[in-house]
C-alpha cells in the first residue's frame, strides 16, 4: 500500500462509505495520490456474521450521541438516533440495496410545492439534467438491476405477497427491484444465493458497497494510503484560511497529523457537519465553512414506518434478499392526498431478534407476543418518503456530553413535520389496505427505526448564503475544502439516497480530479 | 465488548435493551439480588407474564430471567434497583396472581426502572435464543449453507407467481411532472362522475 508522508501536503478524504470511498476511487483512478482516514476497521466479508446483534455490536457506530426533539425515536432510542457503520466502507456495509433516483421535479421542491409552513425547502443548483449521465455511471458501478441491461432479481416469498396485494389494490408500478445485489454476475462480484443478511454486511460479496468495490480498486492503483482505525477530530487552516491538515486519533488513541493541500470531508450527515463545528478557531468562530450558519441545519431522516403483517400460512420472509420488492404508484407529488411529497413501499425483513426490539418499541403483552409468535407468517414493508428540510432539525455540539476522547457529543434534534406526520398516517393505510387484499390476520403499524438515511446537514446551494456547499461540493467559504456525503442533499426526495451520494461523488471527484491538474487548488 | 457500551443508551426504556447486549461479562459481575430460588422464580413469572408463548418450554424464559439477573447486578445501583423490584412483587404477592391479575398488575406498575430493566433484557434476550428461533421456524444463519437459494427462497405456494419486472409505463410515470400528472388524475376523476 502506498505510503504518504504525514507531513507532505496530501488530498486526505475524511470516511470511506458510500461518498468517501467512491471519491478515493474516483481521485486514484485519475493518478491523484489520497490519504483516507476512516474510524473504523477495515472488515472483509469473512469477519462478517449472520447474526442481527452480533453485526450490530461489530460495527455500528456507537459513539456517544443524545437526541431531543418530538420525534418517538428520541424516546424509544435516545442515545441511538441513527443507524450508521464505523467501518471502511461505511454504511454500505450495512445498506440493502434499493436504488431509485430523484424524479426532476425533486431537485426543485420549492418551486414544485411551493412555500410550505416550516419548511426550508430550496431548489438544489443542479437537477436531474446535469445528474443523468452520473446516475448512469453510479448504477453501473452498484450494478443495480433492471438497469443498464441487468437481470432482475427473482422474486423472493415476501415478494410474492407484496406484489399480489399490490396488484390486489391497483397499483401497477412494483418490481423486484432497481436493486444493488447482483442476479447474475457482474462486475467480478456474484449472483446472490438469497442468503440475507444485506444489512449485516453481505458474506457472499454479492452486493455492492464501497468495502467491496471502490476501496479494493483504489488501493490497486498504488496511490491510496487508507487508514483504518483512525478518527478525525479536527481539520485545521492556514492564516489565509484555507484548510492545511487534519488532526486525529490512531487506534491506540495517540493523536496524529496530516498536512492537507485539499481536505474532502465525507463522514456522514452527524459526524460530518460535527466535525466542522469542531474545528472552529479565532478566524472561524462559529466552525468552518459556516458563513451562512447552515452547518448541521435541515437534518433530514426521511419519512419512515414499517408494516408487518401476519397471515394464516407460512411466508418465511427471511429467506432471499432484505429488501428486494419495490411499489413506486404513491411516489408522485399529489397535494389532494393532503401532503406533499410522495413516498415508496418496499419490502422489508428483519429476524426475530431485532423484531422483537424494533416491532413496537417498548412494546409487550398478547398482542405482541401473537405477532412474534407468528413471526414464519409474516411479510414485512418498509415506507420511506421525503421529509421535509426544517432549520431548526439540526446536529449541535453538545454542552453536557462527551465522546470517548472528551470531545463534545453531537446532539441530534429532531421536530416532526405535520407533512411527515400526515404521509405517514396515510402510507400505513394504504400499506394495511395492501396487505389485507391477501388476507391478513393482524398488521402493525412499526415506527422508525434509528435514523438509516441522513441528510442535508450542509445543504448544497446556489447562494453561499443559503447552504454550505456549491454545486460541485466544495464548500462556499473554503476554497480547498469539499463535502462528498449524504450530508450535501439540498432536499431528501422521496428516493433511498445512496445512488444519490454515490452519482454526485463521482461528480464531485471528476470535478476536483480536474481542478487539481489544472493546477487551480 | 467493552463496559463503556452499556450506557450508550439511556432513557426513559432502553437502557436496558442494550444494557443486555455490550455489557458487562456476567462471569465477572458478584451476584447478589435475586439469587435466591423463589427470587428466581417471581422474576420468571414476570418475564413470562409479559412476554407470553404458550408454546415455549421452561428453557429460554430460565436463560433470560438469568440474563435479568444477572445484568441487574452489573452494578450496586443496578442490584439495589433489583432487589427493589423483587421485594415489591413479593410484597405484593405477585406469585399469587392469574396471568389476567398479573397482566394488569405489570400494566399498573408503569415503566420503573426495574419494570424497563426486566422488559428491555427480555425483549433482546428472549428473541436473540437460538432455541426461540428454532420454535419460531426461524432459520437464522445461511451463508455457510449456501443461502436460501436452495432451500425455499421461493416457496410461497398460496399465492400466483408476481410479475417481477417493471411495468412498461414506470418510466413515463416517473417524468411526468406533477402538475400534469395532477391534471390526468382530474380527468380521470371526472371520467368516473
Ligand atoms: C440497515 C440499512 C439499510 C440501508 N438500506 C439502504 C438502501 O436500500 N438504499 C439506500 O439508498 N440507502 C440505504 N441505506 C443508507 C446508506 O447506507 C447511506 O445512505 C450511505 O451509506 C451514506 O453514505 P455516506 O457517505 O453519507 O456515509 P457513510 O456510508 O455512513 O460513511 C461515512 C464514513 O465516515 C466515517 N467517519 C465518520 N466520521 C469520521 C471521522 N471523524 N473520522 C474518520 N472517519 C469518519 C464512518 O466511520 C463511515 O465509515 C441503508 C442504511 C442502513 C443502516
């Protein structure tokens, strides 16, 4: 593996998932040598488990964090807002799969729904123009299917009931996919052998993520230096004031620096915006690239819900791929609906062990125990919609709780929308309304789970005043320091994020790719 | 897994939940509350009563009151929190009790610390025994058995065979803008009246 001189003036990228990891391929692969820095381990499909808990304990990312706000996660979940990976690869390790993209008209919410009480909604300065050939390019990295000519996935056992009673109510729009485990091989990476388990990190290397394809490539190239185990708790600047290094802490918690002549910062929608309020100084009282004060505003999750629904015969839902049923019919923007947005149905399973921690949070009785009871019965659904952008939905530096270093612990807040409320409301009716059309005896209406997508916490604007980062990623106020996460989404859409991330860091990286060999940094 | 973990959550019901999972080793832990045979025994009865399979034998409800036990010594705070809990019951005569009184006494009781302490260990521990999964028909591991593929992925019989590719018109579907696609639902409203 290539070694960089800490003290030479490297591009060091900071987190290695689904944004970090694609721009050190995308930097390397243009002959630009790059430092990444990721917390975690480096973990190989063969340390992987089986194992709901045992995954959960080998690689979630849980550092100190505490929550406020009306959201049911904060009393459910207080020191567990999110969802997310410590691990190279990141949260791609523990993704499923589904990867629609952004409709049009979802890069231009504001134009689209109009002024909406609460909300900051913003047109993105790109749309779905200047995104297509980069959607094209990130799909064909995932291998998603019923794209670009691959196969699609079989159908699975919960499949089957999701389909037919879609089919039951009307809707025409459902597949077995756009999903990013292979069907047939592709890429070097297999078909699946519908092991499950996507969210525990895939064993059998049939699903994409950035561990598996991006970092492995990087690294051939000879010119990534990528550090594991290696937490970033501050990037520092020059008195002109652009950024000139980072500081942080090796796995033995000794502190290390690295000089920087381009820092890419890409730990996700906490840490990320976290990180830069960390790094404030004399000239940057209020964090870096925070002129506008949006750094760490319109935290997004998603509108989210599960149902599950038991039937009088066996589903065993668990076998086969996590999430690999898709129903697109409430996804359009339909106000008569009495919201905005819309929202996708996607199959959804998980084993008796997180069932019965996430089904109903808190939960216990003969209600819950017929449910568990009935667990080879089941079918499951997952409900994700666009939420919507509010200032005040933020990611703060805590004044009370500290990290394992000391460092004060992001406080994750989290105000509901009445938008997010009403689509919710009305996505389990219809979600119930589905799974009865094919008899079922009992549903449940499960509420989110930690945060799995997270969004919008250095939004991406035309105006530096409106948001933190251009439309190529780079932070208005630093002219060498760019974001390449989940935390750049102006709006969140109603589409799971990934191939989102994943097309604007290819974007990105060509971008800066050129820029640095123009010699303009 | 380190003790450090045990507190990362904190609340109104989850301490425990993960309380269960990354924290102390039991070996280590001095058992002190609710050792004592009819101890045991309450404790069961109350891990039962809230998460009630009548299909279950003894065996995963004596590992998971264990599991309560032995996690609500991790610490004194914890035993004495414990031991609090078990001299109510007892004193409450809790063992007394049909499933119907039980249910509405633990209904009652609200979430006390040491109510969330016996739910949330139960509600990992219980679910996450290998024998639960076995009675549940839940498989569980699949990768070093080749999957699912193989092995009924597909089985479902009680339903037609779905349509797994994507309907012609999604794409168009997708682009239409809003505003028109509003319209076309008007018109098809209007179709209907
Ligand atoms: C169970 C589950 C299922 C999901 N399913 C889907 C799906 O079907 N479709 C979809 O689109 N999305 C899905 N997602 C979401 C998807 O995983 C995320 O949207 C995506 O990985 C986010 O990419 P990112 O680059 O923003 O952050 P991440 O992938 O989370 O990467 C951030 C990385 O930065 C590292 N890091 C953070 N801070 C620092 C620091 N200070 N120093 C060094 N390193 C740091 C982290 O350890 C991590 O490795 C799922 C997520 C989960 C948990």
């Amino acid at each position: 593996m290539k070694k960089i001189d800490q003290k030479e003036s490297a591009v060091v990228i900071i987190g290695s998932g689904a944004g970090g990891g694609t721009m050190a391929y995308e930097l390397t692969k243009a002959g630009i040598p790059c430092v990444c820095l990721e917390a975690g381990p480096y973990l190989k499909p063969e340390d992987y488990t089986n194992d709901e808990w045992g995954a959960f304990g080998q690689m979630a990312w849980l550092d100190k964090r505490t929550t406020s706000g009306n959201w049911r996660v904060a009393k459910d979940f207080p020191g567990l807002p999110t969802w997310l990976v410590k691990a190279v690869g990141g949260t791609t390790t523990h993704w499923a799969g589904a990867t629609p993209r952004f409709m049009e008209y979802e890069f231009k919410t504001k134009s689209t729904y109009g002024n909406i009480k609460g909300a900051s909604l913003l047109d993105w300065p790109i749309g779905l123009e200047e995104m297509a050939d980069y959607y094209t390019k990130a799909e064909n990295a995932i291998g998603s299917t019923h794209r670009g000519g691959r196969a699609a996935l079989p159908a699975n056992n919960n499949y089957k009931v999701f389909a037919n009673g879609a089919k039951n109510v009307g809707y025409k729009f459902y597949a077995t996919g756009p999903y990013g485990t292979n069907a047939e091989p592709y890429d070097g990476r297999p078909a699946s052998i519908q092991d499950g388990f996507n969210f525990q990190g895939d064993k059998n290397g049939s699903k994409w993520s950035t561990a598996k394809r991006e970092i492995p490539r990087a690294l051939e190239t000879g010119l990534l230096d990528l550090r594991a185990n290696s937490h970033v708790i501050k990037i520092t600047h020059d008195k002109k004031g652009n950024v000139d290094g980072v500081l942080y802490m090796d796995n033995d918690k000794n502190l290390q620096k690295q000089a920087a002549k381009v820092v890419v910062v890409a730990g996700n929608s906490i840490e990320s915006p976290r990180l830069l309020l960390l790094s404030e100084s004399d000239m940057y009282p209020d964090g870096l690239a925070n002129s506008s004060g949006q750094v760490g505003r319109n935290y997004m999750r998603h509108m989210t819900g599960s149902m599950y629904a038991r039937f009088d015969k066996p589903v065993n839902m668990y076998r086969g791929e996590t999430m690999a049923g898709f129903c697109a019919d409430e996804v359009k923007h339909n106000p008569n609906r009495g919201f905005a947005g819309g929202y996708y149905m996607e199959t959804l399973s998980i084993g008796p062990a997180f069932m019965g921690a996430f089904l109903e949070p808190g939960g216990w009785g003969r209600e819950f125990t017929n449910m568990m009871d009935g667990y080879q019965n089941l079918a499951g659904m997952w409900l994700v919609g666009e939420d919507m952008p509010q200032s005040n939905n933020r990611i703060t530096l805590s004044n009370t709780a500290k990290d394992q270093y000391g460092l004060p612990a992001p406080n994750v807040h989290f105000d509901e929308h009445p938008n997010d409320i009403a689509m919710r409301e009305y996505a389990y009716e219809k979600a119930e309304a589905l799974y009865n059309s094919v008899g079922a005896i009992q549903t449940w209406r499960t509420p989110p789970y930690p945060s799995t997508h997270n969004l919008g916490t250095n939004r991406m604007s035309a105006k530096a005043k409106d948001g933190v980062v251009d439309k190529w990623g780079r932070s208005h106020d630093i002219k060498n320091l760019f974001i390449a996460d989940g935390s750049v989404m102006t709006t969140g859409a109603a589409a799971n994020p990934t191939l989102t991330i994943t097309a604007l860091a290819i974007r990105t990286g060509e971008y800066l790719a050129s820029e640095l060999k123009k010699n303009n940094i | 897994m380190s003790v450090s973990r045990r507190t990362f959550l904190t609340g109104a019901l989850a301490t425990t939940v993960y309380m269960s999972l990354w924290s102390i080793d039991p070996a280590k832990a001095k058992i002190n509350a609710g050792s004592k045979k009819e101890d045991k025994e309450l404790l069961m009865k109350m891990v039962r009563t809230l998460y009630p399979h009548d299909r279950f034998p003894d065996g995963p409800y004596i590992r998971t009151t264990d599991d309560v036990i032995n996690k609500g010594n991790s610490s004194p705070e914890n035993a004495i929190m414990l031991q609090e809990g078990i001299d109510q019951l007892k004193s409450d005569n809790f063992s007394k009790l049909d499933m119907e009184e039980s249910t509405k006494y633990l209904n009652k009781m609200g979430r006390t610390a040491f109510f969330e302490h016996v739910r949330g260990t139960t509600t990992v521990t219980l679910y996450n025994d290998k024998e639960v999964w076995e009675l549940l028909g839940y498989e569980g591991y699949s990768s070093d058995q080749g999957g699912y593929v193989n092995r009924g992925f597909n089985d479902l019989d009680w339903l037609p065979e779905p349509r797994i590719e994507e309907h012609p018109d999604l794409a168009a579907f997708l682009s239409e803008s809003p505003t028109k696609f509003a319209e076309i639902k008007k018109m098809i409203a209007n179709e209907l009246n």
